[in-house]
C-alpha cells in the first residue's frame, strides 16, 4: 500500500518535471502527433482489412460462378436427355446408352446416369460394371425412396448430396421427373438420374486450385443453403468472420464461406513504413516547436525574473523610505569645493529650521554648531575631506529657541563624474543617548562606591566571623578546661569507697557535667558545620559494632525506665564499611537517646537494612512507642534550636540542636534524615536515616583492629612521664589518673619547663597542653623536636574542640591528641596503644637543628 503511494507520488513528480522541461506548446503538439499517429495506424488497418476482404470477394465470386456454371452445364446436359425420354418412353437401352455417351463423353464430372420407369431401374449407361443396378425398385430401396417420391411429387429436378457412393468416391445425384403427353394425358414415367462426380465437379470449379489465395468451406448439402450440412472445406472458416455467398442451384442453393489463406493477417505490411514516415513527419514538427518553446520559456522566466526584481526592489525603496521617516535621520550632500548643501526634509527639523527655496551651504550648519564645538567638528570634517576618508562626528548645536541637542553625524567623501569632490552622510539627534551614557556612567560611579561598601562590610562580616569562631574556640576552652576538672574529679571520686547518699551525689555531678558538656558540643558542632569547618574523616570501619556500640551506651537508661531496646541488623548489611564511625555514632546516639527520652513505655527498635540500589547505601529506621510527634511539630523539628514546645522542654530539657545536627551531618554523609515516611503520628516517633558508605580500603587493618587486646598496663613499666599543663586541676587530675601505673610522671607548669625537663632528660611521653603561659603547646613541642636525639612521644592535651587545631597541632610535630575533658579510660588507652607501637617500631630519632 505504501508502496503504491510512493511509486505514485514519484509519477507525479517525473511528470511534473517534464511538463515544466518540455514546456506546454512542445507538449500540446506532441499530444496532436500522438493522436494523429493512432488514428492513421487504425486508418491503415480498416483499408488493409477492407482490401483483404474485396479480394477474397473477387476470388470467391469466381469460384462460385465456376460452380454454376458447371452445375447448369451438366443439368442442362441431362435435360436433353429428360426430353427426349419424355417423348420416347419405350427407348430402348442401345438408344439410351447412344444418348448417354453424349452426355458423359463430352463432361467428365457426370460418372453415368440411369433411368427408372415407375420407380425401376429399366436404362443405364454406362451399363458396364452398373449392371446390377438393373432392376432397383426404388419403391422397395429404402435408401432412395423417399428421394425418389420427392423428385415424383414436387415434379421438379432434384440435386441431392453429395453422398457415399456404393463402388466408392463422393457424388451428387440429380434427379429428374419425366412426365409423358400432354395436357390430361400428362402422365408420370419415371426418374432420370445423373451422378455427378464430387471431385470433377470441384476439380472443374478450380476448389481444388493448390494456388487459391483462400480457404473455402461450403454448407447446403442437398441443396438446403445455410441450413444444411458442411460438405467441402474447414468448418472453421465460418468462424473466422468470413465473405459469405450463395450459390444458386438449378434448385436450392449452397452457402459459400471464404477468408485468405490461413486466416486474416492482423496488421498490414506497410506499417513499419507508414510508421517512419509519420515519426520523421512528428519530429519535423515536434522539434521547432520544442526549440520554439524553449525560447518562449526562457524569455518568460526572464522577465518574470525581472518583474520579481523590480516588485522587490520597489518593496526594498518603501521600506527605506519608511525607514528613513520613522528612523528621524537626516540625509545631507555637500559640495566640498562649493560649500553648498542639499539637504532633506528631516535635516531641517533636526536644525530648527525653515525649508527655504535657496540652498543651505557650510556656514548655515556652522552657525547652528554650539561656540565650544566648531572648533572640533568644522577640524573633523575636513580632516575626512582631506583624508578621503569615513567622517564620523558628535556635537552640540544650539536652535534658535535655545535648545541644545547632541548631533551624531556619518559620512562618506566621494568624486562625481565632473570631478568635484562631494561628501554624502546622515545626521541624527542622539539626545536621549548621550543622557543615558551620562546616566549610566553616573550609576557605574555609584555601584562602584556601593561595590566598595560591600567589600568593606564584607570584611568586616568576616573579621566578625573570625571574631565568633574565635570566640567560640576560646569559649569551649575555657568550659571544657573546668569541666576536664569537674569529670576527672567525679569519674577519681566515684573509684573510691562512698556511702550510697553520696555516690548519688557523685552521679548527680557527673550527669549534669555529661549534660552541660553535650550541649557544649552541640553548640560547637553546628557552628562548625555551618562554618563549613566540620570535615567528614572517613576510615574503615565495623558498622555491626558500631550500631551496637552507639545502641548500648544508652541500654542503661533504656533499662532503668523499662523499656525494651532491639536492634535489628539485615543481612544484606555489610559489616566492615568505610565512612565516618564518629559522626554516624553522633547521630545514631542522638536519636535512640530521644527515643529513650521521649518514651515513658514499651521499646526503642532499630531496623538497618541496605537500600534497593546499593549495599553500601545504609537506611537505619529508630523507631519508639513514646509521645510521638505531631503533623505540625513535624513541620520544624529539623530546624534548629526547635523543640516540640515550652512544657517538653520543660519536661525533657535538650537544646534543640540534636536533630538539626544530625540532619546535617547525614547530609554530609551524602544522605539525609527525616521522619519514617509511613509513620504513624499517634504511635510513637520514627526517625529514617540514609547514608552513604563506602567499600573498606584496607580488609587487614580492620582485622587487626577487632583483635586489639584489651588494655595491657604492663607495656608502660618504667616509662617516663612529662605533664606539661597549667592548670592546677588538671594536674591534679593526671596525676591521679597515672597514679597507679607503673611509671614516673613529673610536672611542668608551662611550656618552657616543659622543654627544659627534656633537655635534662628525655621522657618517654610528654602530655602536653596547648594554652600555657611562656611557651604554649606548638611552640614547645617544635623546639622539644629541635632538640634531635631520641624522641618522646608527645600527646596533645587540649580543650580545643576545633579540627584546625588538631591540624596544628600535628604539623608542629605531635603524635596524638586527646581532648579535654579526659576520662581516664581514653588516657590510659592512648598511652598503652602508643607505648605498643613505639616498641614495636622502635623509638623516634631525629637529629637537632
Ligand atoms: P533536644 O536536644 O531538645 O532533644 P533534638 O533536636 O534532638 O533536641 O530534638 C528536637 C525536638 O524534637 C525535641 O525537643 C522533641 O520535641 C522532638 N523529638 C525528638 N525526638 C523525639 C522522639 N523520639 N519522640 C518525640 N519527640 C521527639
């Protein structure tokens, strides 16, 4: 189907392209010539079949009178005899065979003849070999009977046949009444019968003519015209639409068919020449009248051609003249040599002046120029005359009525064919355009200044931030160094032997410390994230332990009020992972702790599973049966500083950070937290954390972590021991936290001290603090490193929370870092750690500056 559309889109075009080739005139005379060509060839076929047909016409026709004549010939022969027997019915056989001879002599075609009186046979001739024949009753004869009754009763000569003889061949016999007397004594005597010979009689009408130019076919057995039987020739020459034609017997008649030879010849011989010749005669026509309408063609496009040019052209003159009216510019032409101007409608506008009969010249348009700019624009004209060049100028001129306007003018020097110099060119009011550059330089002038301001309070915005973090830094330092006390002292005091009320006591302090410590660090991390200051430290990790870990820590609590704690681990989650364990222990802590907080009863579940499209893109849900969070709680609870409202606070205390930080930080963690999409506000709080993992880089470093040995006390036996630190407290506080290790611990309070104590003799460790008066942390350990020799291994004491000092720190030369408040189990733990892989790797050796 869509074939067919294709093929027949594709006729149209190739017909298409040759009407527009071959030009109308060429194709109208072309359709002429092919009517003409098809009317001639038909013409030549009816007149080629029309000869054929007059010819076998002709032939036939002599055919047929042969027949006749012959046929009349014989009967006419016959009658003779009928007559004389009519007159002499007892002739005698020698009589009638003498009469006879005549008759067969003279015409080969008629064989012999006989006659019967009363219907028997009684006279033949030849009699030789007819004998039998004597004596056949017709009336008995039941081939002939009815023949002979026929002949008898009609009175007339009868030819039938043609029909199979007895002694062989094929014959026609006439028959012949003979009657005896006259008028009553008319009286029926008998039959005279002739056999006339099929074949002479044919051979002598020239059917049988091998040169006949036609085929023959005859109908009409015993003379019964077209509707007797086929007796001579094909009866297919009926069919074959032939020229039909009576032939007239001396009774009845046959019908004769002819066509030519084999057939009517389709198509006449000549046509090949007639064809060449009206080709020959078509192309003497077709070909000028093809070269004519090429001409005629040719000639038209070109002046269609010409009328587009000219209709465009008249479009490209009205859209200038458009243009030039709506444009408001002025056209000038001067005569450099003559001063004289011509100028048009708009240029007397644009100069405030009256269209006057007698020319504008040179010193008109200087008149109008304003007394600061003549000067200038009278030198750039002709700068440009002189130059041969471009002119292009602004300047004021002053209208009568005093109005200025700024003039920008463009022009072009050229020669005319007299060889004057001549000058053509546009003037235009730009006004409004030297206003709007004035304009904008005036606002350029004022964004810089604004620009400026912005730098300045933008530096100042800084310096101020500078100022806040700094504030910030210092203030954790000065909470975190007395709360280094208050912990230390209440973790040393709650080892010893204490009554009941008093270890109450000892917890209170150390709960309201844990408290007041959280919030530090709350506030610290938000404004450290939001400074952009917070990095996430990826290592490898176990995150099973890690999950347990954060989950455990506040089972004690859990317990305390009841409450059911499960955590339950997919197993599609992987255990070793890398990412941050800090950081995702923050958060996983902060929401089990709400959980707990917010739940009076019934339990704290924690589901982790991995996500659909990565095993490493961890979902962890913490979900509780407490006092759940409302649609519109639900709304800001991620913001920070926001907490469901006043009588929570009240109830529960917190800061209001914990989820905003949180939030945060699993952001950075390439996730986020939000609350469980399919929660149910009445039914508890449910939390969903995702977060994103990494493969862990080092498989053996993590095993070798989950075999650490738990702490092994013995490696520090005989270790030597510097604390430098200026706060009496703390030293204190170290001093009872190193109390029953096996080493030597001695005290500086400054950092000066410090370097001093390790230039008399070098410890094994130095615990060092960062803000100490004379010689702070940094600097002493630089120049503890300058010394050279066998190095201890110094360990940062600091209540700075920021990561920039833990940078510091370990660029001037430190091993470690341990943040104040310092609980004893950290402390002993870096040290034994440390002290293992010293001896392991054998003491550091430097060499001194
Ligand atoms: P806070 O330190 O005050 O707990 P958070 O940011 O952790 O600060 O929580 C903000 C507020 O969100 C809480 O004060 C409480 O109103 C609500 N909230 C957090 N977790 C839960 C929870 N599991 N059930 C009910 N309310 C919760």
């Amino acid at each position: 189907m869509a074939e067919g559309v294709k093929g027949l889109s594709v006729l149209r075009q190739g017909l298409r392209s040759v009407v527009s080739r071959f030009y109308p005139l060429a194709l109208v005379a072309l359709a002429a010539l092919t009517g003409i060509f098809i009317f001639a060839e038909q013409q030549n076929a009816t007149i080629h079949r029309q000869q054929l047909r007059s010819d076998v016409q002709n032939e036939a026709g002599l055919i047929r009178s042969r027949l006749e004549g012959a046929l009349t010939a014989d009967v006419q022969l016959v009658r003779g005899l009928v007559a004389v027997l009519s007159t002499e019915p007892d002739m005698t056989q020698e009589r009638f065979a003498d009469l006879g001879a005549h008759i067969i002599g003279d015409h080969g075609e008629i064989s012999h003849i006989a006659a019967a009186p009363d219907l028997v046979i009684s006279l033949i001739h030849p009699l030789s070999g007819n004998e039998a024949a004597i004596g056949l009753d017709y009336n008995q004869n039941d081939a002939q009977r009815a023949a002979a009754y026929d002949v008898r009763d009609s009175g007339n000569m009868v030819l039938a046949g043609p029909v199979n003889l007895v002694q062989g061949g094929r014959a026609f016999i006439a028959r012949f009444p003979i009657f005896t007397g006259e008028g009553a004594d008319r009286r029926f005597w008998g039959i005279l019968s002739a056999v006339i010979k099929e074949q002479g009689l044919y051979d002598r009408a020239g059917l049988t003519d091998d040169n006949l130019g036609i085929d023959l076919a005859l109908i009409g057995k015993d003379g019964r015209g077209s509707e007797g039987e086929l007796f001579f020739g094909n009866a297919e020459v009926f069919g074959d639409n032939p020229v039909l034609m009576e032939i007239t017997l001396p009774e009845g008649d046959w019908l004769l068919a002819a066509r030519p030879k084999g057939g009517w010849a389709s198509a006449p011989d000549n046509r090949w020449t007639m064809r060449l010749v009206l080709l020959m005669a078509g192309a003497l026509i077709l070909i000028p009248t093809f070269l004519a309408s090429a001409l005629s063609a040719a000639r038209r496009q070109a002046i269609e051609k010409l009328k587009r040019r000219e209709r465009e052209l008249e479009t490209l003159s009205r859209r200038l003249e458009i243009a030039v009216e709506t444009s408001k510019i002025g056209i000038w032409e001067l005569d450099v040599g003559t001063g004289e101007l011509i100028w048009d409608r708009r240029m007397f506008e644009l100069y405030g002046m009256e269209r006057s009969d007698h020319p504008v010249t040179f010193s008109d348009w200087k008149k109008r120029l304003h007394p600061e700019d003549v000067q200038g624009a009278v030198e750039t004209f002709w700068r440009a005359t002189q130059q041969d060049e471009h002119y292009l100028s602004e300047y004021r001129i002053v209208l009568d009525n005093g109005e200025r306007k700024y003039i920008r003018a463009l022009g072009s020097a050229y020669w005319d064919a007299e060889g004057r110099q001549r000058m053509i060119g546009v003037d235009w009011d730009v006004s409004w355009d030297v206003h709007l550059r004035e304009e904008l330089i005036r606002a350029n002038r004022a964004l810089t200044q604004r620009n400026n301001e912005l730098l300045e309070a933008k530096l100042t915005a800084e310096q101020a931030d500078r100022a806040k973090s700094e504030f910030l830094a210092n203030m954790s330092h000065e909470i975190r160094t007395p709360m280094n006390g208050i912990l230390g002292m209440a973790d040393l005091l709650a080892d010893t032997d204490l009554s009941e009320e008093e270890q109450l006591y000892v917890e209170t302090i150390r709960d309201s410390s844990n408290a007041l410590l959280k919030i530090i660090n709350d506030i610290l991390d938000l404004s450290r994230l939001e400074a952009g200051k917070l990095d996430i430290s990826p290592t490898d990790f176990d995150l099973h332990t890690c999950i347990q870990q954060a989950v455990n820590l506040l089972r004690p609590k859990a317990e305390e009020k009841g409450l059911d704690v499960s955590v339950e681990i997919d197993q599609g989650v992987p255990q070793h992972v890398r990412g941050d364990d800090g950081r995702l222990r923050q958060i996983l802590v902060n929401l089990v702790g709400n959980a707990v907080k917010f739940t009076a009863e019934g339990a704290v579940t924690l589901r982790a599973r991995n996500a659909p499209t990565s095993p490493y893109r961890i979902i962890i849900e913490v979900e509780d049966t407490g006092i759940g969070i409302s649609e519109s709680q639900a709304q800001h609870i991620f913001d920070r500083f926001s907490q469901a409202d006043a009588a929570t606070t009240r109830a529960f205390g917190g800061t209001g950070l914990g989820l905003t930080i949180s939030s945060i930080l699993a952001g950075r963690m390439g996730g986020s937290l939000t609350l469980c999409p399919d929660r149910d506000p009445e039914g508890g709080a449910c939390f969903h954390l995702e977060i994103e993992l990494e493969p862990i880089r080092n498989p053996n470093a993590l095993q070798e972590a989950d075999q650490t040995p738990d702490l092994d006390i013995e490696v520090l036996r005989g270790c030597r021991i510097v604390l430098a630190e200026d706060n009496r407290t703390n030293r204190l506080l170290i001093r009872k936290y190193l109390a029953r290790l096996p080493v030597t611990c001695v005290e500086a309070e400054n950092g000066r001290e410090a370097v001093e104590m390790c230039r008399a003799q070098m410890p094994d460790f130095v615990l060092m603090d960062m803000s100490m008066p004379e010689l702070d942390g940094i600097a002493a350990t630089q120049e503890i490193r300058a010394l050279g020799g066998q190095q201890p291994v110094i360990v940062a004491l600091t209540a700075n929370a920021f990561d920039s000092h833990r940078k510091a720190c370990l660029e001037a030369g430190m091993d470690h870092f341990l943040q104040k408040p310092i609980r004893k189990l950290v402390l002993l733990n870096a040290l034994t750690a440390l002290q293992a892989e010293r001896l392991a790797a054998g003491p550091k050796r430097i060499s001194a500056k």
